[in-house]
C-alpha cells in the first residue's frame, strides 16, 4: 500500500501550509536560540525584544558581595538548570558559547547587561531580563565570576 499524508498526519496538521526553504533556516536557528534552556525567555521580533529590553531589570552595582558562596551556589544551580546543558556546557565549559573557566576579563556590568539584554549577531543569547530578577541575575554573575577564577 502506498504511503499517504491523509492516512498518517492528524486533520488540523493536514492544513498548514507546507514550509518554504526561506522559512525553515529561521525556524532552525529560533529552535537553536531558544534550546539554551528548560523555560526560553521571552522573545519574539524587534517590537517585542525593544519592550523587553526596556522592562529589563536595570542595576548598575550588585546588590550583594559577589564572592558571596550563598549566591555564587545560588548562581550556580539557576545556570546549570538553564544556561548549561546547550549554550554554555557544565562548569562554564563545553558549550556551544564561550567558556567562563579561567576567564579574568569578565566584567560584572557587562555580564549582567548580556544576561538581562541577550545579543543578537553572531553570538547570539536570549534576554533573560524578563524571566529572573535583577538578584538572580547578579547571583548568575557571581557563578561566572567565581568560573573565571578557576583553571
């Protein structure tokens, strides 16, 4: 018996338009983008990512000793759960990303406003801005400090 569509693909599927090759490349890299993390933080298009960016939390100094081992462990759990497994690999090295391990040129600020922001371009990393806190945030900053001090 010949393979047919109409036996195999449930009826709501059955009436999506069929993916165009200029469509399937951004599907991929969004899939690939948003794979960093058990929960993807909130996105979308330019619109969206502008407004995000804008309700971001904004901190210019850490609210709290960052070599502070409560929240460097804090940091350390909240970035093995959602920045480890795809994007940044287990202890900082590994990933698909730059490593954190043995890295002096970590700036808290810059951290920080990656984290909240994300980057787009080559490098690109999702905002998380809208998904912790400006605390958790710093606590994350904390683990990827405390990484560069490793070797």
């Amino acid at each position: 018996m010949p393979f047919t569509a109409t036996r195999t693909v449930p009826p709501a599927l059955r009436r999506r338009p069929p993916a165009t090759p200029g469509l399937i490349l951004p599907l991929l890299l969004a899939g690939l983008a948003f794979d960093c993390a058990a929960a993807a933080p909130p996105g979308g298009d330019a619109g969206a990512r502008a407004a995000a960016v804008s309700a971001a939390p904004a901190a210019s100094a850490a609210p709290f000793d960052l070599a502070d081992e409560a929240r460097i462990g804090a940091g350390r759990k909240r970035f093995n759960k959602t920045c480890a497994g795809y994007c940044h690999g287990h202890e900082g090295v590994g990933g698909r990303a730059p490593d954190f391990k043995g890295r002096s040129d970590l700036a808290p600020q810059l951290l920080f406003d990656t984290i909240s922001h994300g980057r787009e371009g080559a490098d690109v990393m999702p905002p998380w801005g809208e998904a912790f806190s400006a605390e958790q945030i710093w606590e994350l900053v904390a683990y990827l400090l405390h990484l560069g001090q490793q070797r």
